[in-house]
C-alpha cells in the first residue's frame, strides 16, 4: 500500500477542507500542512490537524506530494511563483477544472510531475467520484499516490487519455449539479401537487436517497429492471415516463453531457 506520509495544500478553501477531513482518519495519519492566505481560516484549517502557512513556498518545502487546490484562474500567478521552491522529486497533483497538467508543468521547471485529477462536491462528505490521469512526465508510482490521496473521501476512476478528463467532468464532475436539478424539478412537482415544501422536501429527498441506496444495493447496471420493476403497463409510473420519454429524456441526457465535454474542450483550450 502507498504510504502517504507528508502533503502540503497550495488553497485551503471548500475541497482541500473536505480532502484533509477525508485524509485525518488514515493511520499512520500524514503530515498536512496548508498554505492559505487568509489568516481567519487558519484556526479552522488547524482544528483540522493540518499545519497553517501563508507562505505558499514553505508549503512545497514541507512535503514532497504538493496538492493545487486554488481556482483555476490564479494557476498562472500562484504555480509560476512555485518554481523557485520545485525540485524532480516533487509531484504536484491538481483539482483546477479545465486546466491541463501541460499548462500547469510549463510554469515549473522542465520535467516536473503533476498529476491530474477531476474531484466533485460529494468528496465533501466523503462520497466522491474522482477521475485521475498522469501529466507527460508523471510515473506509475506517483499515480498511486494521488489514489491513494482520493481514496479516504471517494472512489477513483484513472484514464490514460487526458483528453478524457472532459468526460469524466461532463459525467461525474458536473454530475451532481444534474441530480440537483432533478431534485428541483420533483421538488416543483410536489408542490404543484399541493404538498407543503417541507412536505416535498421530505417526500424528494426519502426517494432520492432511499432509490440511490438500492439501485447501489442492486448495481448500478440494474437500473433499467429496477426501473421496469415499478412500471406496471398501463400504471401511474408508466403514464409518467411516457411523458418524460416524449421530451426525449434519455436524449436530452446524452446531448447535455456532450455539451458539457464539448465546453470542457474549449475551456482547457482557452
Ligand atoms: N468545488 C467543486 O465542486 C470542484 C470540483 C472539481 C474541481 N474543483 C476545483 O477545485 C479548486 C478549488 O475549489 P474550491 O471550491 O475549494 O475553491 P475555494 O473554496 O475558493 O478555495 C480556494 C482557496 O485558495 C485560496 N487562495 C487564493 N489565492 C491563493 C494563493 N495565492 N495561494 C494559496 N491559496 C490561495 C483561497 O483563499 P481566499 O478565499 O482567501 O481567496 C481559498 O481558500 C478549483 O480550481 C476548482 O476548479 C472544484
């Protein structure tokens, strides 16, 4: 097993909070030092276990395994001023959106590893799905590392393609923000049903969470039988697929994933 013995954050905002709350339960437990520039987090951010610096250079001195965990547009400032601090036996390993490890590398010196991974929102409560690729100049072993990094708040999908982390974006990335949506949206159904909103919450998110759990209990591949084992012909549940399936909702699934690989192409270009 790989042992995760020091790891330094560049950001400590919303995912490096979940990624170190996820690492705190590892035993032996690493060594967490976060550079952040907002001293008001640092309290928070040491209740956490992890060592607090502003200095973003004494960060990358204090570890070998270096997470990037700023927004996308500060990459250039922030991993440009990194290079000083850089040496071969560094890997950095990056949650920035749309942003290529090729990007990334030109900024530090010629040959340096990084690592890139596509993180979503549930890896805040430990339920994360996480797409992993290997920069030009990134080893096996240092892939290892960045999974077993994810490991403690998610599970982890490697590609050997980049280009595919579009989409792993477009499916689990932006995902959550689609079941969000359709929580919404039977949310508004509810209610125009006449159930109160605390009604419509209790009664969306018991079949949210409750149908999530089965379907997991089951497999995921059984979705379609699951799906046909509540559709009597001629019944309620029939009479609102048919309604979804003329919107052509499997369709319409399709094309907004393809959107959302189609925009991560253009932005990671851009
Ligand atoms: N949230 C998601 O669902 C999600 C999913 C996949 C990938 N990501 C990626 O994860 C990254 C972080 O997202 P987040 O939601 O954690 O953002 P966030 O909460 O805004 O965290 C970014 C942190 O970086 C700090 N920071 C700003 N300038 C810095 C500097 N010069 N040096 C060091 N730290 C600096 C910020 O501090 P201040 O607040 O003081 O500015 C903040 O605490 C983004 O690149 C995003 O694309 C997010």
């Amino acid at each position: 097993m790989t042992i995760l013995s020091s790891i330094s954050f560049i950001g400590g905002g919303n995912m490096a909070t979940a990624m170190v709350k996820g690492l705190a339960g590892l035993q032996p437990r690493p060594r967490l030092t976060i550079a952040e520039p907002d001293p008001a987090k640092h309290g928070f951010l040491q209740s956490l276990g992890a060592v607090t610096t502003s200095d973003n250079l004494a960060a990358v001195a204090a570890s070998e395994l270096i997470v990037l965990a700023i927004k996308p547009q500060m990459a250039a400032a922030v991993v440009s001023a990194l290079a000083p601090g850089w040496s071969s036996k560094k890997v950095l390993v990056t949650i920035l959106a749309g942003t290529t490890s090729a990007k990334l590398a030109a900024f530090l010196p010629p040959g340096a590893r990084v690592i890139r991974a596509m993180p979503n929102t549930p890896l805040a409560i430990g339920q994360g799905m996480v797409g992993l690729c290997k920069g030009a100049h990134a080893t096996d072993a240092d892939l290892a590392l960045a999974e077993a990094l994810f490991t403690p708040c998610g599970k982890v999908l490697r590609v050997a393609d980049e280009e595919r982390m579009d989409a792993i974006t477009a499916i689990s990335g932006s995902g959550p923000a689609y079941v969000f949506q359709f929580a919404e949206a039977l949310l508004a159904g509810a209610q125009a049903l006449g159930f109160s909103a605390d009604e419509a919450a209790l009664l969306v998110g018991q079949t949210l969470s409750g149908s999530a759990a089965y379907l997991m209990t089951q497999g995921v591949a059984q979705a379609a039988t699951l799906r046909q084992q509540v559709t009597s012909p001629g019944g309620t549940t029939a009479a609102a697929l048919q309604v979804l399936n003329a919107g052509d909702y499997v369709g319409l699934m399709t094309r907004a994933v393809a959107a959302a690989e189609t925009r991560g192409r253009e932005l990671g270009r851009g």
